[in-house]
C-alpha cells in the first residue's frame, strides 16, 4: 500500500529564482498607455537604469564598493499620478551587519533569497514608475545616486548607517540629498558618454511617445519570513 500522505507546503517561498534553465524574469509593461502594437523599438527601463548604476559605481568614488553585477533593478507601479510620494527604495538582501538571520520576539527570522541566473543577489533597486520617470533631470540623477549611497559600505547586503537618531539619512535628509547633488554633479562634468543617461531628460509620456511603450521588470517584495521551528530555539 503506498502511503499518499502529502507534506504541506510551506507557508513561505524562502528563494526565488530566476533564469538559467528556470523561469524568467518577470517583465511588464509600465501601466498608464496602451502599448504601440507593433513598436520598433519599446524601452527597457530596468536595462537602463541597470547600466546607469554601473557606471556610476564605475565613475564614482564614493559608490566603488559597489557590485551592480548582484543589484536587482526593477519597477513598481505608481498608485497615483502624484508627484508626491515613493520615487524609488531599495531594499537589503540582508539584515543588519550583513547577517542572514535575525532574531525578533524569540523567533528567527531570513530575508528571502533572489537568484538571476544562478547568483545571488544583494539589493533590489525599485523605481516607481511613471512618477520617477516625470521629475527634473537632475532631481531623478539625484534620486538614483540617494538609493545607490543608501547600500552599505560592505556590500553585505546591510544598508549604509549612520550614527543618531536618522540613521539612514544623518541627521538632516535636506543635508543627505544635498550631497546627492555634489556627488552628482562631479558625475556629469566632462562625462565623455552622455547617452547613458539621455532617457533621463524625457518625461514618461514622452519616453512612451518615442518608443512606443515602457517596460521592466517587475518582482515581488522580499519578505522577511520566519524560520521553522525557531521560535522553540533560544
């Protein structure tokens, strides 16, 4: 007799993993417009921005510790056409310290883990789109460079903090993206290839108007999940 007990399935997805021989990464289009059928060429946001941060960590000094091999970029969708409101986040792979695991209330805890062909990666870099897409040039320099400074010096997986109470953003945000700007204008002097961020000078509208269409990738939130049986271990 064959015993058909089934095991339940766990409660959480403790990794995701995408490419190599797997599923691929979820790509959307940007809502808002109804996609050109037949576009020459529609744009990829995330492949965009993905060779923007490498060059940034290339070019700039305070950002060299940084792997944009092992970065995540991808989009979520405005909830309204504001322009007040979430421009971008990025999110740690890791908690404090660079650690796997953290402990809360005498339960364990993991953040889970994202692959993309077959390596791991460190932090996920969303961008809220059309909102992002719609501000000032420099304002959106400013705003990939503030979620860049925001990945810690170790490149752990553990953001970058700061001593008192704003310990992501010193004690003064207005201070934080001021220093934003500086890092970004030293980024844009005598920049001998300004198509990496030409994109940047367009509004979504006319980004879509020009490309007949916006896409990116598009992943769930990492959650931070408990692990099993630990809330029993001290």
């Amino acid at each position: 007799m064959t015993d058909r007990t089934e095991v339940p399935a766990p409660r959480f997805v403790e990794e995701r993993r995408w490419g190599r021989g797997g599923l691929a990464l979820p790509v959307k289009w940007v809502p808002g417009r109804t996609p050109v059928q037949g576009a020459p060429r529609p744009f990829d946001f995330s492949a965009r921005l993905r060779a923007l941060c490498r060059d940034i960590a290339n070019r700039c000094p305070a950002l060299a510790h940084i792997d944009p091999s092992l970065l995540l970029v991808t989009f979520t969708t405005s909830r309204s056409r504001s322009k007040f409101g979430l421009q971008a986040r990025v999110t740690p792979m890791r908690v404090e310290h660079g650690a796997a695991f953290t402990r809360r209330r005498g339960t364990l805890y993991q953040v889970q883990r994202y692959f993309v062909d077959g390596v791991e990666m460190r932090y996920l870099v969303t961008f809220c789109l059309p909102r992002f897409q719609d501000r000032p040039f420099e304002q959106k320099l400013i705003t990939v460079f503030h979620e860049l400074y925001h990945i810690g010096p170790k490149f752990d997986g553990d953001l970058r903090r700061h001593e008192g109470r704003c310990r992501y953003h010193t004690h003064s945000k207005t201070g934080y993206d001021a220093h934003m700007a500086e890092l970004v204008h030293a980024y844009l002097a005598h920049h001998p290839d300004p198509s990496l961020f030409h994109f940047l000078h367009f509004s979504f509208a006319q980004l879509w108007n020009e490309h007949g269409g916006v896409y990116g990738v598009s992943v769930p939130q990492p959650k931070l999940i408990p692990v099993p049986g630990s809330e029993w271990a001290k």
